[in-house]
C-alpha cells in the first residue's frame, strides 16, 4: 500500500508537470483498494504533490452517493452531494476533488484524470463522434458533454454499465465532450502506456508538417507598442501582461481566426479566464482612451472587466488582480488556442453551447457568494 501510494504521488507529478497534459494544476488523480479511495484534495496542484495533497476516502460510504435520491434544484442537490463527500472521508480538513464520484465509479487501481489539448483537440471538434469511433472504436467509452457534478457521475455511471454489459469490463478510457479525459488501470505504468499509445494515435492522423507540438516564443514590448490605459487598469487594482508566439500570432490574425477562440472550449477554461474575451483591432491600439472605452463597454455587457485581450496582429494580453493570475490565464488561453489549432483537423471548432456556459458561469457565482457568506 505504502508503494501504491509513492507511485500515485510520482506519477501525479509527472502527468501534473507536462504542459502536453494539463495547464494550472488542473485535472486529478487517485488510487484505490476494495475498501479505500485516496483522491488529490481541491486546492492542492499536481505538478508538487506529496501524499499530504491526497484525501482519503471510505468506498461504502461514497457508493451510497450513487444510490440516493436528491434534490432536482441544481444548486441544492451539489451542496447535498458535498455534503455526502465530506461525510465519506477518513482525511478531516481536506476537501475532496469534485470528481472523486467518478474516480471511485472506474473499476482500476489508479485513475488519472487530465485535459490534455491534443485530445481536447478532438473531444473540442465537430467531428468528435466519427474521430473516436475511427481512431479507438470499442475501445473506450465517449460521454457526450453533461453539466459537471452530480448529473456527470451518473452520466458516467450509465456509460460505464453500459459499456461494461457490451464488452465485459470497465473501460480503461473515458472520453468526456468538451472536458478531457479519464484513464483507469491496475499499474501505473499501463496508464502511462494508454495515455502515450492515444497522443501517438492522434499524432498519426495529422499531417507530417502539423505534429510539431511547440510554439516557440516572439516576444514582444507591450508597453512600447500598444496603448493600454494602465492607470485606469491601475486605479481598478488591475494589472496586465503579454504574451506572443506562433500559435498566438495565428488566432490574433484578424476577426476571423479571433472566432475560432471566441468562446470557451470546457469549464475549466471559464474558471480562469471567463467566457467572453476582448478582440483588439489595429486602428485603436495606439489609442489607450479607445482601449479603455472598449473595456468599459465589455464590462458593461458582461458584468466583469475582460480577462483576456487579443490584440490584432500584436498577440495575448492577460488582465487580472495578481502576477500568478494572469500568468495562469494565459497558460489556459494558450491552451485554448492550442485546442483551436487541432481542432481544425477534425472539422473545426465546438464550443460549449450558451445554456452550458450559462451553467458554469452561474456555478461559479454560486460559488463565490457560498465562499464569501461562509
Ligand atoms: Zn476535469
């Protein structure tokens, strides 16, 4: 068990250092036993984990969540479901990942969960169906997107019965729609396996001139070359940073390499960089009073001051209240982009519907207003 647990942590770190995997410590990981299920606690990042960042878990007592009947109120029923998660931990003081019910729902020793772009890039796309069919056929279970929480548990529940009634095991691969990926095996080593075996798959159905995966840095003086109004962004307690390359180059082209990144891809990409962000034309980017009054019209419209601006022909601005928050922000964005990119290989770009945003964006709300009255 020691050793199990050594190998949870080292190869939580592994997946959680490699950008090809995950962005901003997201995704999650866990091992489990008949009885016990130990999952990576929220707030804790993957890349430095140590066993401290891992909750433990009592099984029966999270099997129940499965079983019961909650309330219908989207709202209400999560803060049962918590509720019931925090009954279920051995580990006080830890919050458990809001995925733990699906981790404990896949039947293998270890389960990592991650959004990696290359496989985004397909579960992103228009053609998400036929690719995976084509590329992995039986092998895996696909999800079409479902809200996060409890609904996606059982969602997945559904999937993996079914699975299970046609092929006679749990599927080591969970495909979610506009989310990412769960990879579930008795050794660490075969999840590693899968993981390689798919990125290799991927890879192989695109053009030799397209697998390159890095998009080395232009960098550029955003202070010389473009007028934003930092001391109206100051007096606001904001602060601003940029950033180019190929990639970003690309989707900053003109409006309508911009609408290929212009909503967001999966919720997570909301949680840090919200669902609508700032196209910046040539024509004002010498006018830091034009640049204001498009953000002041932004915040108008959306209700919060954009956090991500694309600056024609110049590249990506990250708008936020902290160092770490911005250079988190466009982390994801360019993770974003990365998606868009490959996502054209696979018929062009999916989005989350309005309704499905609508969600997060009010989950997040929600969030908020529980953290502050509590
Ligand atoms: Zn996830």
């Amino acid at each position: 068990m020691r050793q199990s647990i050594k190998k949870l942590v080292e190869i939580s770190r592994k997946f959680g250092k490699d950008k090809n995997y995950t962005i901003a410590g997201g995704g999650n990981t866990s091992f489990k036993t008949d009885k016990e299920l130990w999952v990576k606690a929220s707030g804790y990042g993957l890349a430095n984990i140590t066993e401290e960042g891992f909750v433990r878990m009592d099984r029966k007592k999270l099997d129940v969540i499965s079983s019961k009947e909650y309330r219908k109120e989207p709202f209400l029923r999560e803060r049962e479901v918590k509720g019931d998660l925090e009954k279920a931990c051995i580990d006080k003081g830890k919050r458990p990942s809001v995925e733990t019910s699906l981790h404990n729902a896949i039947d293998y020793a270890f389960v990592i969960h991650m959004h990696p772009f290359l496989i985004n890039a397909i579960l992103c796309s228009n053609d998400v169906e036929q690719t995976v069919e084509r590329l992995w056929g039986n092998d895996v279970l696909y999800v079409p997107y479902t809200d996060p929480g409890y609904v996606l548990f059982k969602e997945v529940e559904a999937g993996i019965d079914i699975f299970r009634g046609r092929n006679g095991y749990c599927p080591k691969v969970i495909l979610l729609q506009n989310h990412g990926i769960f990879v579930g095996a008795d050794m660490v080593e075969e999840v590693e396996m899968i993981y390689t075996g798919m990125m290799n798959d991927i890879l192989q159905t695109l053009p030799s001139n397209a697998r390159s995966l890095n998009f080395s840095d232009l960098p550029f003086e955003l202070e010389y070359e473009v007028s934003l109004p930092d001391e109206f962004l100051k007096s606001k307690g904001l602060l601003f940073k940029g950033r180019n390359n190929r990639l970003i180059e690309r989707f900053s082209r003109n409006r309508n390499e911009f609408s290929k990144i212009s909503a967001p891809f999966t919720p997570d990409i909301i949680v840090y960089c919200k669902s609508n962000y700032l196209f910046i034309e040539t024509s004002i980017q010498q006018n830091s009073l034009a640049i204001e009054n498009a953000i002041v019209k932004f915040h108008t419209e959306n209700g919060y001051f954009p956090k991500i601006l694309v600056l024609q022909g110049m590249g990506l601005v990250s708008i936020g209240e902290s160092e770490k928050q911005v250079n988190t922000a466009l982390d994801v964005f360019e993770d974003q982009m990365k998606i868009a990119w490959f996502s054209d290989f696979f018929g062009g770009q999916h989005f989350m519907e309005p309704l499905q945003i609508n969600f997060i964006d009010s989950w997040e709300v929600e969030n908020y207003r529980r953290k502050i009255s509590g």
